[in-house]
C-alpha cells in the first residue's frame, strides 16, 4: 500500500525537538561544555553528528573524531547542568499538548535520551500523563538509532505491527531508523533548533511528509483525529 494510504494504528513521538523544545538547549550545552576541553565545534556540527543519537553515541564519535576520551564525570557533569537548564528554560513544543489531547490513537515515546532525562523533561512540560508507562528509551535496546531496533521494540511492547505505525522524528537519525522499521515517518522541523538552518533530505532520509506546526497535526490524515 502507498503510504500516504496507510492506515495506522500506533503514533511513535521522538521527545526531543519534537514534543519538547530541548535540542537548542541540549546541544548548547554540549559545546559550552567540550569547549573548556578543547574541542571546538558548532551548532551545525553537533546537529550533523549528534542530533538523535544516544549519549554512549557521541562520546565515542568525540573519541573517534578528536581522539578525547572523555572521564566519567563529564557525563555526570553535563547532565546536572543539562537538567538544571531544563528548569529552567525547557518548553513544551506549541500545538502539542492540544494534538496529544485529541489524537484518537494510542500513542507512545522512542526517544535516545536516557530514562531520567525523558522523564524528568516530559515531567517539567506536564506531558508525562500523556504518555504513562508508553516511554521507550535507547538503553532498552542494543542498538540505537538509525538502527531500527527502538521502534520496533515500541512497536513490538504495544502489540503493533511496524507497518500500521506513524513515526514523528526531527532528526536524520531518527528518520532513517523509522525508515529501516519499515514504518511511515513524518519530519517535524519547528523545533527552534530548526530556526534558520537549511534542512538537507538525503535519499536515505526522506520522510513521507514533513510538517512544522503541531496546530495542524491532526488534519494531516483521517485515522489522527478520528471520525467528528
């Protein structure tokens, strides 16, 4: 069946720079913080490199790459200062909390963040009683994204078969792992880390659709909303 015809049955959020207005912070963070250790990098490297992908994932590209192994403190370091901002600054994606109050289908999180950092992030934006027990993390599965094993897991511990599911990613990363579960993948890109920046399609990351506002979620297909 062409996937705009799909029918679903599932909807699997990204968190970051999907349902939460994190990855400006987050990667802000990270290069504040590999700077004072010497690794220069920009916001269109991290997003390049880093976006997506889970913690364990990017200290070994930062070993591969700049030859730094980073002490296990850092870790400990950066996500006490992560959280702190999140406090601080973190956002609830517009339209979203209006779209999940009105989606007829069952829903759940696949994120690469790790279970403290989702729940405490769906926790400040007062999403976590929209998802419940349905959050996925990457320390679940052996490989993370692009590998498609988190989605089908998700799949998998809802009683969904891949092909009836809608994937909603912001990254590449997350996009060709939808693709390789062989689910429908949707790209959001109205996260602010989105703001300005010339958003590449590569042919292994070509989504389905790709929306920026969550105010019109609901009407990009009929199973969303359900009959009126």
């Amino acid at each position: 069946m062409d996937a705009a015809n799909r029918q679903f049955d599932l909807v699997i959020f990204d968190c970051d720079g999907v349902l939460i207005d994190s990855e400006i912070i987050s990667l802000s963070m990270l290069i504040h913080e590999l700077a004072l250790r010497g690794v220069q990098v920009d916001l269109d490297y991290v997003s390049r490199n880093f976006l997506g992908r889970s913690y364990p994932t990017v200290m070994q590209t930062i070993r591969d790459q700049f030859g730094l192994d980073l002490p296990p403190e850092f870790e400990t370091h950066y996500r006490d200062r992560l959280m702190a901002a999140f406090e601080a600054d973190l956002t609830v994606m517009p339209g979203v909390r209006a779209a999940l109050d009105g989606l007829a289908l069952p829903r759940c999180v696949a994120t690469s963040s790790s279970p403290r950092r989702a729940e405490q992030s769906l926790r400040l934006t007062g999403l976590g009683d929209l998802v419940g027990p349905r959050l996925f993390t990457a320390s679940m599965v052996t490989r993370g994204k692009p590998a498609p094993d988190l989605f089908l897991h998700a799949a998998a511990r809802c009683g969904t078969d891949p092909a009836r599911c809608l994937v909603i990613e912001d990254s590449l990363t997350g996009i060709r792992a939808g693709l390789a579960a062989g689910m429908t993948v949707w790209r959001f890109t109205g996260g602010s880390h989105m703001a300005g920046r010339a958003l590449t399609q590569p042919e292994d990351a070509t989504p389905h659709l790709v929306f920026d506002d969550f105010s019109r979620f609901l009407d990009l297909h009929p199973d969303l909303r359900g009959p009126a």
